[in-house]
C-alpha cells in the first residue's frame, strides 16, 4: 500500500532503465496535508519527498522497501503546491553485495532543484 501515490502526488510518466528512474510527477495541491503544512503558504513536507522517492523505488522494483541509511538529505528549495505542481525525479540506485539499494535521487523542476537525497533502501 502505498501511502502517497493516487492522492497526493500521480506519476504521469516513468522510464526504468538499468540503475536508473526518471519520472514526472503531478502534485495535487487540493490535499488535506497542505491545510496544516502550512495554513496560506502550503509546502510540500520534506518526509514527503522522501515518501515520493521510496514509493517511486517501489513501482519500478515492484518490492517493498524500507529506509535504512540516510547519507544526506538537502532540501534546496520549497515545493509550493500552488505554484509547482508538475515536479521530475531522477533516481540512480546499484544493488549492493548486502542487498540494500544505494541511491542517490533528485527532485526537481527546469531551473529548480527541491531534493538532494543519497541513501539506502532495502527490501522487506
């Protein structure tokens, strides 16, 4: 199940190459988590970013996973859901000796980078 995909943001392509995943992504501004984040200046959470990459991991291995190392995490610009609502994803991942899925992903928009994330995931 997952938790984002379908209501707060809907992938409208995705490219799985080898150790790469490039998506575009519609984020719906209408949903119930910008009413508390935050009231008159909605902002997509940073915990949704990642939400979005692991959800995207996700699709294109069709396994589930889970967080288990966050080597960094920069968060470069807001994403203002009024503003932006059509974003990229850019996943590179190799599958290491452990299993895990080292990553290094970017979220962004042309001219915009929001997200700079490299870590691990691994299959539960």
């Amino acid at each position: 199940m997952n938790l984002l995909e379908g209501n707060f943001f809907t992938i409208e392509k995705m490219v799985v190459g080898e150790g790469l995943i490039q998506a575009v992504l519609r984020i719906n501004p209408g949903h119930p988590i910008f009413e508390g984040h935050f009231p008159g200046q909605p902002v997509v959470p940073g915990v949704c970013m990642i939400e979005i990459i692991k959800e995207l991991i996700e699709r294109a291995t069709s396994n589930k996973t889970r967080l288990v190392k966050s080597e960094f995490a920069k968060f470069l610009a807001m994403i203002d859901p009024r503003r932006t609502q059509m974003i990229q994803a850019e996943i590179k991942f190799n599958v290491a000796v452990t299993g895990e899925m080292d990553i290094v992903s970017t979220l962004f928009e042309e001219g915009t980078t929001f997200l700079k994330f490299k870590g691990s995931f691994k299959t539960i």
